[in-house]
C-alpha cells in the first residue's frame, strides 16, 4: 500500500509539473509565485483516476536485490502529458508547447501556427 501511494503521488507530481507548476518572477527577479494558491500543485480533484500495474525487475546490484519506488511515477507522467498534449493538436502544425503546458500556452501555441500556416 505506501508503494502504489508512492507511485500514486508520483504520476499526480509528474502531472502538476506538466499542467500547473511553475515559478513567476516579475522583472527585477522578485519572486510572484509566493504560495501554494499561487503555485497551483494538482490535488484529487484535478486528477483523473487511475490503475497501476506492478512490474518488478530485481536488481542484483545490493543484497535485498530491491529498488526504489517513489520516483516511478514522477518520471513517466510529464513526459507522458506533454507528448499527448502535443500529439492532440499536432494536426496544427504545433511541434513543442513549453511547460508547464497551460490553457494559454496550448492557445497560443495553436494560434500561432494557424496564423503562420495562413501566412505562407
């Protein structure tokens, strides 16, 4: 159970940094994304349910031929949400969004190639 809840907060962190999470600055470098409210990490609301699947590979690196779990999920997940960010609105002619992937940056990211597909 605390491995698939470390795997669980892995892919929900892996997720925020995809979708929410982001530090501003204004223009003399002062910090605006001061707190959570701010900063906007994802909770369970946001998050879509999901199921895990166990695989083990044992290691025969150290004696309890075990590895780490915690960060299983927060590897996959952000690439995972960027690729299928990209891959739905690729038809566009969009190639890169820049995390984290924001309802702005998705529209400017499309505006930006309908506008140029126009222009040539």
């Amino acid at each position: 159970m605390i491995a698939e809840g470390q795997r669980h907060g892995g892919i929900a962190q892996g997720v925020g940094q995809a979708l929410y999470e982001e530090m501003v600055y204004d223009d003399s470098g002062t910090p605006l994304t001061v707190s959570l409210a701010d900063y906007t990490p994802p909770t369970a609301a946001e998050l879509p349910s999901f199921e895990l699947l166990a695989m083990q590979t044992p290691t025969p690196i150290n004696a309890l031929r075990v590895k780490g779990i915690g960060e299983s999920g927060t590897i996959g997940a952000t690439p995972a949400v960027q690729n299928a960010v990209i891959d739905a609105v690729a038809y566009l002619g969009v190639r890169h969004i820049d995390l984290p992937l924001t309802p702005e940056r998705v529209w400017s990211a499309i505006r930006g190639t309908q506008r140029n597909e126009r222009v040539s």
